[in-house]
C-alpha cells in the first residue's frame, strides 16, 4: 500500500526533490501508516479495509509529500496549492464512501482528522519557513496538538465532544485559507490579514470546545 500511494504523490507533486526532503516524506508517510495501522487493529471494527480507507492513505501519501518543502526554499508554489487543494477536496471522499460502503467506524474518523491536522500543520510550517506568517500560522497549524498536549495535564479536555457542523466547517476553512496562502498569486498585503482571520476562526472554534469540556467536567 505505501508504495502503491507513493508513486502519485511524487508524480502529483511534480519536484525535483532533494534527497533530505525525500527523506522527510518518506520518514512522514511511513510515520503516519504506522500509526494507522496499529489503530486500525484496535479500532476497525469491519473484516474489510474499504476504498475509503484507501483514499484517506492517499491523502496520507500526498500530504507527506508536501512535508518535502520544509527542507526546500519552494515557499508559495503552485505544485503546493494544487496538492494541498487536493487533500482538501478528498477530505468529503473518504467519509461519502465510508457510508455507502457500509464501513464507517470511529477509527476511519479518527484517521480523516488526523490526516486533516497533519496537512494543517505541515502548510503553516512550510508557510512560517517562507516567512509568510508568524503567530497566525503557529495557530492554524498547531492548535490541534496544543489541545492534545494540553489534555495530558487536563485530562477533561480529552472527553469526546458531540460531532459539529461547525468543527468541521472551521476546518475546511483552515486548510482552505492555508493551501490559498501557498498561492504564489497572492499578494504578500491580502496574505496577513486572510492568516489572522481564518486563525481566529480556529481559535474560536477550539475555545467553543473548551469552554463545553469545562462545563461537563
């Protein structure tokens, strides 16, 4: 499978990518499989692995290799804002097929926003090594592992939250707002202020959650 994913992701992409970026999306795919296939076991309750999952590892593939651009001087680049698009547009596959399938479950959940987090994260770094951000982009792409971090000194924040149309709204619009921000269209005076506010969206959105969390604790 990670072979089979592999290949499309370096042809998608379409760089000429420096061994030591190669090496960290490699290392960044193989990371990511590894960790959903030990879930997988846990939580899969299904005897077939279902196209959706299919989808959701490609994402995984195409992700990693955007992590290609934290080693690089690429910056805003169309091959970024095509591939991160991608994801994005992949993002409401995965679950659609899931359902028709008959193999939705909580562990195919878990790995969609995990893949969602992970994109996020690596955009605001790829962006911040450009220099096309501060704070804001440390937000979008670090809000997810702050509040994860933060659940091991509050274990409260971990209990489950209701699914949300508007969680999952703010995180369209994050990724969104980051793969527009690697556009090397965009004028560098639309990029800060479009980074501010698509952060203070998340910001909000994670605050909503927090504040639910510490009213049921």
């Amino acid at each position: 499978m990670t072979g089979i994913v592999f290949v499309p992701l370096t042809l998608l992409v379409g760089w000429q990518i420096e061994p030591s970026g190669l090496a960290i999306s490699v290392a960044t795919l193989g990371i990511g499989i590894a960790l959903a296939v030990r879930a997988m076991g846990a939580r899969y309750p299904h005897n077939r692995l279902g196209s959706c999952n299919v989808v959701t590892t490609l994402r995984l593939a195409l992700m990693a290799g955007l992590a290609a651009g934290l080693l690089g001087d690429r910056g805003a680049d169309w091959s970024i804002f095509a591939v991160a698009m991608l994801v994005l547009l992949l993002d409401g596959v995965d679950g659609w097929l899931a359902r028709r399938e008959g193999v939705a479950s909580e562990f195919g959940a878990r790995f969609d926003m995990e893949v969602d987090a992970a994109l996020a994260a690596i955009l605001s770094l790829v962006l911040l090594v450009d220099g096309r951000g501060g704070v804001d982009l440390l937000v979008l792409g670090g809000a997810r592992y702050a509040f994860v971090a933060a659940s091991f000194v509050l274990p409260w924040l971990s209990h489950p939250l209701a699914p949300s149309l508007r969680r999952k709204t703010i995180c369209v619009l994050q990724i969104g707002a980051l793969a527009v921000l690697s556009a090397p269209i965009l004028p560098d005076w639309s990029a800060r202020p479009l980074a501010v506010v698509a952060a203070a969206f998340v910001f909000w959105s994670f605050a909503r959650d927090i504040r639910r969390l510490a009213a049921t604790r």
